[in-house]
C-alpha cells in the first residue's frame, strides 16, 4: 500500500484545490451575474461531456497506459486552470469562457478518473482493493467540507487569482510525485501489442461488448443506473426541501449539507480500515438499502432539524463503503489490460442516469405534483408532507428512497450477484472472458 499511499496523498490534495478552485469560480459566476441558471448550465456542461466522452477515453487508457493516462489528465486540467487564471488576470474572463473550459475540463476529469481507477490494481493487492478505494472516496466528502471553507478563508484574504494559482501548484506537485513512483503497464495479451489506431473504433464498442456478455455485470451496472437515478434527484431536491420547511434557514442548510461531507469522511475512514473483510456485494446492498431509508426517505418524511442533520450523515457516511466495493468488484472481475475500455462504457452507461435526474426533478415537482398537493382530496398527503411545493418536493424524495429500497431488495434475490466479485483464489488470475 506504501506506492498507493504516496499517489492517492498528492492526488487528494489535488482534488482539495480543484474542489477550492470551483468554489470559488462559482461565487465570481453568481457576483457576475446573479443567475442560479447560468451556474446550473455550467455544472450540466462539466458533467455531460465527460459522460459521452468516457468510452473514448477508456480505449485511450487502454492504449497508452494508466499512468501515463492519469499525467495526461493531470497536465489538461492544469492548463485549464492556466487558462482561467491568465483570462483573470489580464480582465478579460467572461461567463462564456467558464462555459468552454467546463466542457473541455469535463473530458478531461473523465480521462483522469478512468485511469485512476484503472491505476488502482497495478498498486495494490487484490484483497486490499476495498481499502485502497475507500481511501480514494475521501476525495468526495473531504473536498466538500475543506473546499467552501478554503475557499472563503482566501477569498477573503486574497482574490480567485491565488486560489487558481493554489490549485495549480497542487497539480504540478501531484503530476510529479506519480512520475517518481514506478507503476507497472498492465499485462497485454500476445498480439494486442500490435494492434493499431485504425481498429480504435473497435476499442470503442469492446467495453460495451464486454460488460453485456455478463450477466452479473449488467444487473450490477442496471442497480447503479437505478442508484445514481435516485442520488440525482435526491441532490436536486435536498435543498429546496430544507429551504421550504425551514423558512429559508441558511444557517441550518449548512449544517445538514456540512454533515453529509463529514458522514463520508467517517464512512470512507471505517472502509479504508476494515472495508476488506466483509463480503463486496454486502456492502453494495446493504449499503443501497441503509442509505436509501436514511437519506431521500428519511428527509422526505422527517420535518425535525435533528432528523435532517441524521439523515444526511448517515447517508453521507455509507455511500463510501457503496462505491468502494463496487469499484472493487470490477477491478478484481476485468482484466487490468481492458479496464480502460470496460470503465470508460461502465462510466457512461451507469452516470446517465445522472442529468437525466437533475433535469427532470425540478419540473416533476413543479408541474406534475404540486397540482396534486392543491387539490381538496389530498388532505392526507398534505398533512404528512405538506403543502403545495413543499410536498411535492417532499413526495419525490419519498419516492426516491423507495426506489433506491426497492433496487436493492430486488437484487439481494438474485443467485448471480450473491458472492460475485470476490477476491480470487491466489495464482488463479482474473477471467479473461466475461462470466
């Protein structure tokens, strides 16, 4: 773990500047303009591209190599935020700038993390690998407690300029730590070697070919499609709910989303310590299951402050030990030779899910429930959830967590996905072809 250690170390530090650098650049968005449009158009434009790009960008892990994939990523992100810190300092940054750079930075973001997590099992033994992913999943909490604090600490003293600079350094510093460490190049099948650019169009369509010729891996990949369907509703609507049943509580908002950052420290810390000794696919449905309840359902049904800040710990705090496992699972079932490809299709089947959410939350609530929470006849669910906006808002998170309950129940029956994943005996080696 000593080699992994010292990458995912400069590699958190990176995603903690980067996670700074988009606080701050969305605070300057809303100073510019004052429009939440243009800064929910900028974060569409961030995560679409990556997403239709991923299956591109795992057949170029493939090609050239995890470590090299994730310097490649590594020195593209690094020259956006040049980008962005020249155009600040030289008055000429606009609005439409940011949305160039979001869609470029998005292609990128999606090279980088296929290759992380392709880079991963060239690092660490088999049987670690829940460990080594739950260290990873620190990234996500860690930058959403570290990052608006930061970042506000140096706006406060200095201006974007720093911040970007800030941003920068940690790219370079963790660019050259994985130059240092020696990483070895997946294995390669007899004759792959040769293979050249002009069957790339075939590299392309070989994750998607790969993951459908599997049954376990097609249930695993529908169950997060239905997770990350949920999540996104469950993102959109989070704060609005809080904003309704709390008269505009800033304060107490904070305090709930600070929570769900400090929940998936707690979880990522618990799975980078013992996540290696429960059975993968426990983790995947159980933890489905508990953060499902405790998250959208919880939120949905609960109108206590205490009952807000629980839920969104406790949902922050198991969604580690998810997406440890399940990474796992794949990383032990591929070979390391087509994790690239198999990641790239797996990243852009599974996240679709995820603007479709985003974009459909706000005008479900608007348009086809709160009509329902008008109506005279509705005097139960107004009294359990609310009135008008307020529960509609409050019915589709409901909805959500039961969808995600129902998800993972209905997988817990199926005799493919029981014990699938597991770490393989020693000297057996991963499949070559899909179970």
């Amino acid at each position: 773990m000593r080699r992994f250690s010292l990458v995912w170390s400069t590699q958190l530090m990176s995603a903690i500047g980067s996670g700074t650098a988009w606080f701050a650049i969305t605070l300057w968005v809303w100073a510019e303009s004052g429009s939440a449009t243009l800064f929910a158009m900028l974060t569409l434009l961030s995560l679409a591209p990556g997403l239709a790009m991923a299956p591109i960008a795992g057949a170029l892990v493939d090609r050239i190599g995890p470590r090299v994939a994730v310097l490649v990523g590594d020195g593209a992100l690094a020259i956006t935020t040049s980008t962005v810190l020249t155009l600040y300092l030289t008055g000429n940054l606009e609005i439409w700038h940011l949305y160039v750079i979001a869609v470029f930075e998005g292609v990128m973001e999606s090279l980088h993390l296929v290759a992380y997590m392709a880079l991963v099992p060239l690092l660490v033994v088999e049987e670690r690998l829940v460990r080594a992913n739950g260290m990873i999943s620190l990234a996500a909490p860690g930058s959403e407690i570290l990052a608006p604090a930061l970042g506000g600490v140096l706006l406060a003293l200095t201006d974007l300029s720093m911040i970007l600079l800030l941003d920068l350094v940690t790219f370079v510093f963790a660019a050259l730590v994985l130059l240092m460490v020696r990483t070895p190049r997946p294995a390669v099948a007899e004759g792959e070697q040769r293979r050249s650019w002009v069957v790339f169009r075939a590299d392309l369509l070989f994750g998607f070919t790969y993951i459908f010729r599997s049954r376990p891996l097609v249930l695993l990949l529908l169950l997060f499609f239905v997770l990350n369907f949920s999540g996104a509703i469950s993102y959109a609507l989070t704060t609005p709910l809080i904003m309704l049943r709390s008269g505009d509580d800033q304060a107490l908002l904070g305090v709930v989303l600070a929570a769900g950052g400090a929940g998936g420290v707690l979880g990522a810390l618990v799975v980078s310590a013992v996540g290696d000794r429960f059975q993968r696919m426990t983790l995947v449905l159980g933890g489905m299951a508990i953060g499902s309840v405790a998250g959208p359902l919880l939120l949905g049904l609960s109108w206590t402050p205490w009952l807000w800040i629980a839920s969104s710990l406790v949902a922050g705090a198991v969604l580690p030990a998810v997406n440890s496992a399940y990474q796992a699972i794949w990383q032990s079932h591929v070979p390391e030779r087509q994790q690239g490809r198999v990641f790239g299709a797996r990243r852009l089947l599974a996240q679709s899910s995820l603007p479709l959410g985003l974009l459909i939350a706000g005008p479900v609530v608007d348009y086809v429930l709160t009509p329902l929470f008008t109506d005279t006849g509705a005097d139960t669910m107004v009294t359990l959830l609310g009135e008008e906006k307020t529960g509609a808002t409050a019915l589709f998170l409901v909805f959500a967590g039961l969808l995600g309950v129902a998800a993972a129940l209905l997988a817990m029956t199926s005799a493919r996905l029981r014990g699938f994943g597991e770490p393989v005996a020693e000297g057996a080696g991963k499949a070559s072809e899909p179970a």
